[in-house]
C-alpha cells in the first residue's frame, strides 16, 4: 500500500501540528481504530484512523483506494478521542 499526499498540505500540517504525513505509514503498521467520517459531504469516502505514533496517539483523516492512502491530515488525540481508541482495542 502506497501513502500520498498533497505536499503544500504536509507542509502546513507540519507547521501546525508538528506531525509529518511521511511518518503515517508507522502508524499503520501498529494497532488503530478506523471509522467513516460521515460528518460532511465530502464528495468522496474519508475515514478516520487513530493510532500510535511513537508514545502519543494521533488521528489521521484519509481515503482510500486498492492502491493508495491519501493522508489528508494528521494531528495528534484529544482525551475523549484516546479514550474512544483504547476502549475499542483494550475494551
């Protein structure tokens, strides 16, 4: 699975929250909770994952293809979402 983004949105997104999208695939790789993101029309299917990311728990919006991973940003948990993420892996 490949991992894409739009590069100027990395960019501010590293500003803004101090998280790259070149370091998503490592959360991946761990254990996450994804949900749709019905929130909006968005013209497309977006989900939200929430994982690991070194010791904090990140959520990262993205959509998905058979291909690809398109991270559309990344930032790191609020209580109530690292709450709503161990509940769902540790019960």
């Amino acid at each position: 699975m490949e991992f894409t983004w739009h590069e100027e949105k990395r960019k501010s997104n590293i500003r803004k929250h101090g998280l790259d999208f070149a370091r998503a695939h490592n959360v991946f790789a761990g254990e996450t909770f994804t949900f749709e993101d019905i929130r909006f029309d968005y013209g497309e299917q977006r989900f939200v994952t929430i994982g690991l990311l070194d010791d904090s728990v990140v959520i990262i919006v993205h959509t998905e293809t058979a291909k690809e991973i398109r991270i559309i940003s990344m930032r790191r948990a609020n209580k109530h979402e690292q709450k709503l993420y161990f509940e769902n892996l540790y019960g």
